[in-house]
C-alpha cells in the first residue's frame, strides 16, 4: 500500500517558501493553522491577508477521503468529469452500511450480501479511477485515515463530518459534501471561508482514570455545541505535546460536536512514535526535517491572547474524568457531579448497554486501558451487568488487540466484538430491547449522542465516556457507579476496587494484520468496467445535464413558494431515504417534501397548474417535465441551510426545476446551485417575495447579458392576466455563469478534459 511519500515529500520541499510568503505578507508571527492554509492556497503565491471569519478562500488540498454513504453520488459525479484518474490521491472506506446486530462474523457475511450493488460499484470505480478501495470490514474511515494517510502539515477533505480525527496527525482536515469531494477529484480547488482559530492551551498531565477524551468531553462543556463554529481549534502546550498521537486523534474527532471546522497538534515526538509505530518511518523523518513548519511560531504559543481569536486553558493534571449527555454531548459533567446528576434529572439509573469503539476511541491504547479494567473484573470473576460492545476501529487493531489477548479478556466479562465498521454510532444497530417505549440509558465511547443517533428510540438517554469509563460502568450496570471511589461486587460477595487503567500507545511487538481489507487500484483503468445493474434502485448512472438554451427562461411554472425556515433536510430529507443516495432518480421521490408551502401552511402539497389539484410536489414537478415545462421554486431566508448534501441541488435540476428565487441563500447550497448549472437569484427588494402568486407562470430575462454584477429580470404572468416584474441579484462570477451556461461545472471539467 502507497502511504504518498513522495507527494509529502513535495508538499514539504516547498513548505518553507509558501510560509515565509505568507509571514512576510501577514507581518506577524503565524499559528500552525495558519501556515497550513496559507501553504495550500490554490494559487502559487498568497495574494491577499485573509480576514479570518470573513474571507472566501480557494485551497488545494493534497488528499479526498469517502466513506461508502456519501461517496457513492461523490463518485457518480466524478465519473462525468472525463478524466482517467482521480487528480489527487483519494481513497473510499466501506464502513457506514453494515448493521451491528449478532457479531462481527455474521453482521459481516449480512452486509456483504445486502449491500453488495453497493459494494461492487464503489470497488470497480475505485479500481478504475485510481482510488484506493477499503473493503467492508477493514474498518471506519478515520481510524483508517490516521494509521495510513494522515500527514502532519497536510490538508485533506473528506465526506464525512468526522474527517477532522486527522488533526491529531497535525493535518487540516475538514468535512464536506460529496460536491466538494467531487470538485477535488476532478481537480477544481475546493472553498473555504478562512476560519478564525481558537487556542487551546493545555498543560499538566493526565493522570489515574483521567484520558484524551476527558480533554475534548470539557472542551465541549465550555464552547458547547455552536462553539466552535467557523473556527480551528488549534491545542498547544506542554500537556498537548504529553498526549498520545492517538489521544490527540480522539480530542479532534470530537471538535465536529462543538461545530468546528477542525482541530490541530503541532507535530511533536508522539505523533513521529505513532508514524513509525504504524509503519511511516520515512514521514516522520521527512516531517523531523521540517519540524519548525509543521508548529505554530514561538511568539503565538508565548502570548496566545494576542493572535488567537480565542483563548481556552485547561490544566491536564487537574482534569476530572467526564460523562456527557444525555442529547447533547456538551452537556458536561465531572464525574464526581454525574450521580446526582442522574439522580436530580431522573435519568434511567439502569444501565442497558455500554458500547465501547468507533473511530472516536478504538486506538490500541483506548482498547488496552479499558481492557485493564476488563481484566480487573474477570480475574475476579465479574461479568459485565449491562451488555457490552466493542467496535474496534481498523482490521490492523482488531487483529493486534487480539492478538495481545484484549479482545477475549473483553469476551470474558461478557463482551460482544462488532465488526470493524460504524454500527451502533450511526445507528446501524438492531439493538435486541423488549419495551422501546421505555426510559433507558446507554453509554458509550462514541462521539455524537443526540436523540436517536445509536438506536432511533427518542427513550433512549445516551452517554458519552472514555471507554475505560464505560467499560467500568457496564460491569456495575448502574450509572451512579463511580469507580474512582465505589466498588463492585463478585458472586461470593466480595467487594472489589477497581484500580486505575494503565494504558498502553504502541504495541509493544509492533501492530501486525493478515489482511487490512485494502484494495490498490488498477495501473490501467481504462479498460475497466464500473458495475452499476440498470435494474439497480439504489444506483443510477449519472447524464450529464443540459446546457442553457441560450435564451432568456420563459414559462416557469411555480412549483413551490416555500414559507421560513428551508433546511436541506426540507428539500432533501435523510432517513429511509439515505439508501437512495446513489440514485438520483429515486432519491428525487423526496424533492422538498419537508418545505412548507405559503399558500396553504402544508408541507408536500401544492398545486399543479396543469390540472388545479393538488399534490406531492415531487409528482407534480414530475408532471411539468413530463410536457417540458420548467419551474421555478420561491423561498425565504437562508434558503438550503444546514448539511452541504449535493442531492438538495441535484434533485431539483434532476427534475427540470430551473430557477431558485429566494430571499437570502446559505452560501453552501448556493454554490452547488451554481455547480448543478441550476440559477440561484436573489429579490433585491424582499417585499416582491409577496407578489408571487400560486397560479403564476415567470419568465427571467436578461440571460442574454449574464454578468458579474448585472441584475436579472423577473416577469410574473398571474392568472388574471396581469403582469408585474422586478429585478433580481445573483452572485455568479465569470466561472460560475460559464458553469451556467454549460449545464453544470462537471460539463465544463469534461470539455477541458477532452480538449
Ligand atoms: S464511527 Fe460514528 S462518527 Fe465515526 S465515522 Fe462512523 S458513524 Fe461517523
């Protein structure tokens, strides 16, 4: 397997240059976050000081990591760009479609059959376009990403939220939508707004039952769940250089819980140990040589206050062990506090199930100091009260830790070992419950505990602990038990103290595995077929979109005037529809169905003009492009906030929508408006949103002259035969109208690709 030594040689030969650019630029001392964004800016020289929160900035990220939810319209997107290979090193991980239920072996066996169309599309795509295919098993992305890819100084995108764990390796590492993942593929830099960056200063030591995850589960306490929105926490001091590479992973997968865009360590001798420990020698030398590139400059971390946006400290040695929840993961307690907390609030005292893992905390030094506590109880005969799980997080630890004896000390205790996948985190989990209707509470290791997320029952109370905390809670099966002073008792009746976990960071005889589950892509793919049955319903090979016509729109029938608040999830709800995400056609079957409509208060019911009846919007839109009539949807504020989920784009362009007329845009969904050659325009005056009527055909005018700047017309024929119009905004540059006017920016990538 290619662990990109010679792209992270380049990235490092010209680091020097890019920083010192930028230094000379920015006239100060710079934050490691800074160095790095600086040094991936998409053009060669930095032209501009970005104002951090404020400016829109292009990067080239050096890597694009998918799992197998989000990749799959990733990649049939690519496919439209034309090019032989991916243009940067990309790689697909099989972990989110398998559903934890009996054990590892037959859970497996399961998804293999179940998602098998699935499967082979992403294996013979990969294979074809230069992707690196991780197969279902070998384990969850980011666990994946850390022992592998992940680089210090780096910047990667990933679609997934949790792409951030790569922070702990010293890389920038954010989630996106599958566009983004797309654009970068297909060789287009990718935008960010430049974020403002938090400093987290850290000193102490961690000590006794105290671990990373505490770090993060009280960061979470103080910046909350919005916190960190649109900024990098960027940790540093002498308790940040003391944690392990893979505790610093934890600290940063968890930064998606208080919204940030990511987090960061400096590079430091822990991350070196983790890279050669893993089988990177020649990184962690390369990354020694640059070393002074790949931290923040003195001056920052000597006086934070005066170049960080913000300033947290937390002394490590004075760091309580934490449970957060339930609902939220920000609602932080020090364990001393949780029992009467639980008392107070009257959560389930009883403890159904403890669930240790994930790509939050299935390191082997996680795996071995919940095992010391495991071991504790077995070798006084003391099985687990609750039941318990453990997820590990890549095949190279699962193999490892059992062959180190953890996994069957854990089986001992009475231990359930998954596979190697998401499972109960995503809810993927046919957890085995009699009364759902019933108050309980779970705990688990894991990162996100809002309402359903595990196992889609809103009684279900979820906690968020270190797994050593877990682990001791699931043996006591109540969830007052304190094991830093209560004891648990044995079947003779005695009382036994549960002593503090010792961990181990590296495998003392080294990580081994038989076979990761990796799969390298064909040298020569072009003769490589990419699997996709026409019958599939889960699958559906892309057409390109047309062009513009090259004339103004006339004729648009209104399909919807949507009232408040337009979340992506309005227009392209989740749930049972996530299985759909491969095929547009089907997944269009939801197209809005959550918006509300002005001139009824009803969601998924509007008028179709053509017959005066009303209906789902998607059958009615479906009715319009069946004659080639096109539409136009009206919306509020912030039209298509929330998630960056493509499909809230596609969708509507899918079904012949050609205009999106809206008060105000979230800067996301406008842009993959923009992508989808779909016209996002905005009212200049917010009042003409009372002027569309339900009946109304439109026409937008002054296509002919699309430019930077220039106003569009909107012209509204109502039923009475009455005509009004008013100018419009739009934010399109000269790329963005030349994606217009190719149908889409794929188009355009396709062209260049054949020229
Ligand atoms: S284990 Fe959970 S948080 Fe991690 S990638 Fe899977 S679903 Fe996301």
């Amino acid at each position: 397997m290619a662990f990109d030594v010679d792209m992270i040689r380049k990235v490092y030969a010209g680091i020097a240059e890019k920083i010192d650019l930028a230094r000379a630029l920015v006239g100060r001392p710079m934050s490691l976050t800074e160095k790095i964004l600086y040094s991936h800016l998409s053009s060669k020289v930095p032209q501009f000081v970005y104002e951090r929160g404020i400016s829109y900035v292009d990067f080239n990220p050096d890597r694009v990591a998918m799992q197998d939810a989000t990749a799959q319209m990733a990649l049939l997107q690519f496919m439209q760009a034309g090019r032989p290979v991916v243009a940067v090193p990309s790689t697909v991980h099989c972990d989110h479609l398998i559903q934890a239920k009996s054990g590892a072996k037959e859970d497996l066996e399961f998804a293999l059959s179940k998602n098998k169309e699935v499967y082979d599309f992403l294996s013979s795509v990969s294979n074809k376009y230069g992707i690196g295919f991780w197969r279902p098993g070998a384990g969850i992305i980011h666990q994946v990403i850390l022992e592998n890819y992940a680089f210090p100084g780096g910047m990667m995108i990933g679609t997934d939220s949790h792409t951030v764990n790569a922070g702990g390796l010293g890389m920038i590492a954010i989630g996106v939508g599958g566009a983004d993942a797309c654009d970068v593929m297909a060789g287009l830099p990718w935008e960010l707004k430049f974020p403002r960056v938090v400093g987290v200063k850290l000193t102490g030591n961690l000590n006794g039952w105290t671990s990373s995850k505490d770090v993060i589960l009280k960061v979470a306490g103080i910046l909350t769940v919005k916190g960190g929105t649109d900024k990098i926490l960027e940790y540093f001091g002498p308790g940040a250089e003391s944690l392990s590479c893979t505790g610093k992973g934890t600290i940063c997968n968890m930064g998606a819980e208080i919204g940030a865009t990511t987090s960061i360590f400096c590079y430091d001798k822990k991350m070196g140990d983790y890279l050669r420990g893993t089988g990177r020698k020649e990184i962690a030398d390369a990354a020694d040589e640059v070393i002074q590139h790949l931290r923040g400059d003195d001056e920052v971390y000597e006086n934070p206050e005066s170049y960080f946006d913000e300033v947290v400290e937390i002394n490590l040695s004075e760091l309580e062990p934490h449970i957060n929840g339930p609902f939220t993961p920000d609602l932080a307690w020090p364990i001393s506090k949780f029992a009467d907390a639980v008392r107070e609030n009257d959560w389930p005292k009883v403890l159904e199930v403890g669930l240790i893992g994930s790509c939050t905390n299935s390191s082997y030094e996680d795996i071995s100091r919940a095992a010391a506590v495991a071991k504790q109880a077995a070798d006084a005969g003391i099985k687990t009260a609750s039941e318990f799980t453990i997820t590990p997080g890549s095949e190279l630890v699962r193999y490892t830790v059992e062959r180190d004896g953890y996994l069957g000390i854990f089986e001992k205790i009475g231990g359930v070992v998954l596979a190697n996948a998401c499972g109960p985190c995503i809810g993927q989990w046919a957890r085995h419950t009699n009364d759902p209707s019933k108050k309980n509470s779970i705990i688990t290791s894991f990162n996100r505990n809002f309402a359903k997320r595990n196992d889609g029952n809103p009684n279900t109370h979820a906690f968020v602990a270190s797994p050593e905390i877990v682990t001791a809670l699931a043996l006591a099966g109540d969830l007052t038990f304190n094991p830093l002073k209560d004891m648990l008792t044995n079947s003779k009746g005695e009382k036994i103290k549960l002593a503090e976990p010792v961990g181990i960071e590296l495998p003392e005889k080294g990580f081994a595995v038989e076979d990761a589950g990796y799969q390298s892509p064909a040298e020569d793919g072009s003769n490589i077929k990419v699997l996709v049955a026409a019958s599939s319903d889960r699958l559906q090979l892309l057409d390109p979109f047309p062009a513009w016509e090259g004339t103004d729109i006339q004729g648009l029938k209104l399909l919807i005037k949507v009232k408040g608040k337009c979340t992506t999830d309005h227009i392209s709800m989740a749930g049972p529809w996530l299985k759909y995400r491969g095929h547009l056609d089907n997944i269009s079957n939801n197209m809005l169905i959550g918006a509300l409509n002005a001139f009824n208060d009803k969601s998924d019911n509007v008028k179709n003009q053509l017959t005066g009846e009303y209906d789902s919007v998607p059958k009615v839109q479906r009715a319009y492009k069946a004659i080639g009539h096109g539409s136009i949807v009206v919306g509020d504020e912030n039209y298509g906030e929330g998630s960056s989920r493509e499909h809230a784009a596609m969708e509507p362009r899918h079904l012949g929508v050609r205009a999106i007329l809206v008060k105000s845009f979230a800067r996301i969904h406008e842009t993959n408006l923009k992508k989808q050659g779909m016209l996002a325009i905005t009212f200049v005056d917010k009042n003409d949103y009372d002027k569309i009527l339900e009946d109304d055909t439109i026409d937008i005018t002054g296509l002919k002259n699309f430019k930077a700047g220039i106003q569009l017309t909107v012209v509204l024929h109502h039923k009475d035969g009455s005509v009004e119009e008013f100018k419009v905004n739009h934010s399109y540059n000269h790329n963005q109208i030349e994606w217009f006017k190719a149908g889409g920016a794929l188009n355009i990538i396709r062209a260049q690709v054949n020229a």
